[in-house]
C-alpha cells in the first residue's frame, strides 16, 4: 500500500473515531462544551481534504461510531443486565444500534462531497454545517427518531451558543455549533481567514446577546414543590412480593415531604392503577389536600383489554387528571413492524414492553395553581412534543426512571437534554426520577437544585411558574430549517 493510502486509513480509521469519542467529553457529565466545536472542526478538515464522497462518507461513518459507541453503549445495560439479552447478542444488538446512528453523519459527508467544486470555505462555514444539522434533525424523526447526542445539548448551559436555544432550539444550536467548527477548519486550511475569525467571533456574540433577552415573566408566587426519589432497584421493581415495600416507601415520602405540589417519578407505583389499593390512593390523597395541593404520580393504566398506558395520574385539592406517554422507546415500551419482530420479546424481558400510544395533543394538568406540562422519561428528548402544552403551561415535569441504565452516564445526559427543554420553553422543569439525576432547572437552562443519585430522598424546591412564549414554542424547528434550506441554496448558487 503507498504511504498515501496508509496515511489516508489512518486518518479515516484511527483519527476520525478518536475525534468522535473526544466529543462525547463535551456532554453531561462532563460539560466540557468546547470539545465538540474542536471534534466536530476536525472532522469537517478530514472531509475538505477527502479525495471522494465515498472517502468523506467512510470518515463521517467511523466518526459515528466513536461518538455513539462511546456516547450511547449504555443501551447494552438495559438490554443485557435488565432486559435478559445473552451477552453476544447483547453486544451485537448495541453494536448494530450505533453503527445505524452513524450513518447520519456518514450521509453529512457523503454529500458535502458532491460539492467538490464550491469554495473551500463555503463548503466549511456553509454547507457543512447545514447539512450535520439537517443530518441531526432527520435522526430525530426516522424510525421514531433518536435526537439523543445532538451535539446542541452539548452547549447548555455555559456555552454561549446555548443563548440560540428559546429562538431556533437544540437544532438551531447545532447549527451554530457546527458553523464555529467549519469556521476552525477553515482557519487550519488556510481558506478565508479572515471570515472565518470573524464567524468565531460574531457567531457566539450573538448567542450571548440572545442569552440576555427576557422572552417570558413570571407569573404567581413561587410553589412548594416536593420531588421524591424512591431508589427503587430495576431488577426488583416488578417483583410482585417487592410491590408492596414499593408502595410504602413513596407514601412514607410522600407523608415526610413538606411541598403543596408532590410528585413522584415514572411508573413509581409498579402495578396497574385499577390494582393500587383504594386506601393506597386515598391516603396520597389527603396527604395533598391536608396541604392545599395535589400529588402526580407515574403509574401504569390499563385501557381496553388490548391496550395499556403508561401514564400519570393527578390526586388532591384539584380534580383527579391523567397524562398519557405518547412518544414511546421501541423494543422498551413497544414492538415495531410486529409481525416481524415478535420473536424478539422472546428474548427481551423487559416488563410492560408494548405500551399503547396516548394522545399527540393533551392538555395542561391544572395543579396547586400551575398548569403543568407533563410528559414521561424519553419524551423531553423531543423539544417539538414538549412545546405541544405550550404557552398555556407554565411549569414542566418529567417524570422519568433511568435505572435501567444502572451507573451509565445517562441519568446525567438525560439531564442536559431536560436544561436544554427548559431554555427552549422558558420554563422551569421539575424532575421526579426513581434514581436520579432528581433536579429543578430554571429556565436558562440551570440547574438549581439537584439530589444525590441512587439515594432514597426527597427534593425540597420552590418553583416559579411563568408565562409567555419564546419564539421556539410559537414556530418549533421551522426557523432552524428555514435557515438550513437557506444556507444549502446559498452553497448551490455561489457554489462556483
């Protein structure tokens, strides 16, 4: 093989996975938000001096496979340790997972590299980014969608470019984020420097004169709000002798707590709600109404004899109301192209598995005088969904279990994403999680308080409603790809 062509693998195949674990350091728990912007001008390099589209398209391909094997490998625990799966066919389930992710950013690359023509720093400040944008979005809606790692979470809540979240969203911060990046890569190729420094410079400018503008206003006094963590492990949570300890242990909680609001986290009672003891639900009941409040709790609902829900449940001052989760996890709460995959409940144990959808559109639970925009664990990975209850909420909660992660880094990435649902809306978010990460966030994305994680506990917080819409709960993704589509049609008209 010519030392061309050893280089060029090397690069393709030991730099550019490197690059792709190095970013996932710029996510929770980490928050080392710069990494990104430098991974991501490294790979965009690689692919200004890629020779083909097919090369350039291999080098997004392995850039995928650092970022996601490194990012995202903590499906294995959920599909071995709690979910049954042998060992090889855990490891080959996870493994086909992430390289399937990381065909998005191999077709960011293969088709900047059709556009061999344009100027070198137009494809990098230009299209690149539009496109690893484009590539993000189209990953959150295929097959179901899986926004999960889009590298705008990285920036909430330090970053600069965290202040383009309550306009154009997580999207619209990946955007930025890649344009600082192309701007790098374009400094080291020598092409357009001076707007490149210039994009370097105004790019995060803006984003922190958008961090200071004031698109919502509190409304109401603060609440007291109680945020229970029952510690429960995974592995006895649907033990039925376990269910009764269950049960006594979020109503002690719930009686030692001392907010108006009280709320537990996803599927904190584990059984049916028609199964949960009378006296059970009267008694949560007036421990809220003792205080002038309500308690929400996450419990499963049986519907018709064909359908089950998981879903939360209002009980106290107010009337009782119910949530119920629509955008659910395939192979963890439902089975997709059925027929085909059946057999794979054969080998996942995972209870509860095939959930019923609840309604797209719901409204609002109106509680302890907020109107609380609920949704359950997976569903803040979708900031469109969340803005569905918005402006007429004026508090989000998630209620959410990711024990079946065990000691991953997923409680703390799913955190970021929920700082970054917070920003968007301009709302504070409550969050009741059976191990943690239990927290409040505020709504520039900070988190205010948070309690320890695999600990028995509850959070103690004061929480402010607000109201008002920022621009992204009035348009969604609309303006972000609107800016994609123009940037793309910038590249093809100037593209010679």
């Amino acid at each position: 093989m010519a030392a061309p062509q050893v280089q060029r693998s090397l690069l393709t195949f030991i730099l550019a996975p490197a690059l792709g674990a190095l970013a996932v350091f710029g996510f929770a728990p980490f928050y080392w938000f710069p990494l990104p912007i430098l991974a991501l001008a490294g790979l965009f390099f690689l692919w200004h001096k890629a020779t083909s589209a097919k090369q350039a398209a291999l080098e997004g391909f392995t850039f995928g496979l650092g970022f996601f094997g490194t990012g995202v490998s903590w499906i294995y625990v959920s599909l071995h340790d709690f979910g049954g799966m042998p060992l090889a066919a855990g490891v080959a389930a996870t493994s086909l997972f992430c390289a399937l992710l990381a065909l998005f950013p191999a077709l960011a690359g293969g088709l900047q590299g059709r556009f061999k023509s344009a100027p070198s720093a137009l494809r990098l400040m230009v299209l690149i980014p539009a496109l690893w944008a484009l590539s993000e979005w189209s990953r959150g809606w295929v097959l179901t969608g899986f926004p999960w790692l889009a590298v705008g979470y990285s920036q909430v809540p330090a970053s600069p470019l965290s202040g383009f979240a309550p306009l154009l969203g997580v999207y619209g911060v990946s955007l930025a984020t890649a344009i600082c990046a192309g701007a790098l890569a374009s400094l080291a190729a020598g092409k357009q420097r001076r707007r490149a420094a210039a994009a370097l410079i105004l790019v995060p400018c803006a984003g922190w004169a958008l961090s200071q503008a004031q698109w919502v206003e509190p409304v109401g006094e603060p609440v007291a709000v109680s945020l229970l963590q029952g510690n429960i492990e995974q592995d006895m949570k649907w033990r039925p002798e376990k269910a009764r300890a269950t049960l006594d242990t979020y109503a002690r909680l719930a009686a030692e707590s001392r907010g108006r609001l009280i709320i537990m986290p996803e599927t904190a009672l584990p059984m049916f709600i028609d199964d949960v003891p009378t006296l059970y639900l009267e008694q949560l009941k007036t421990v809220a109404q003792q205080r002038g409040g309500d308690v929400v709790f996450g419990v499963p609902e049986a519907g018709t004899p064909a359908e089950y829900f998981n879903s939360a449940f209002s009980l106290g001052t107010s009337p009782a109301q119910t949530y119920r989760k629509s955008h659910l996890v395939p192979f963890g709460e439902f089975l997709p192209l059925r027929p085909l995959l059946d057999w794979v409940l054969n080998i996942l144990h995972i209870p509860l598995s095939d959930f019923s959808r609840g309604a797209e559109v719901q409204q609002p639970m109106s509680v302890t005088g907020l109107k609380l925009a609920v949704d359950i664990c997976y569903e803040d990975v979708f900031g469109e969904e969340i803005i569905r209850q918005l402006p007429q909420a004026t508090m989000l909660a998630n209620l959410t279990n990711d024990a079946w992660f065990g000691h991953s880094i997923v409680p703390w990435q799913h955190l970021q994403i929920a700082q970054m649902r917070a920003l968007e809306s301009g709302r504070t978010m409550l969050r009741a999680t059976n191990t943690g990460v239990t927290a409040i966030i505020n709504p520039r994305g900070m988190v205010e308080q948070q309690a320890p994680v695999f600990t028995t506990t509850i959070l103690e917080v004061q929480a402010q409603a607000f109201q008002g819409s920022t621009p992204f709960v009035r348009f969604g993704n609309l303006p972000a790809l609107l800016l994609m589509a123009l940037l793309l049609v910038a590249t093809w008209r100037f593209r010679r």
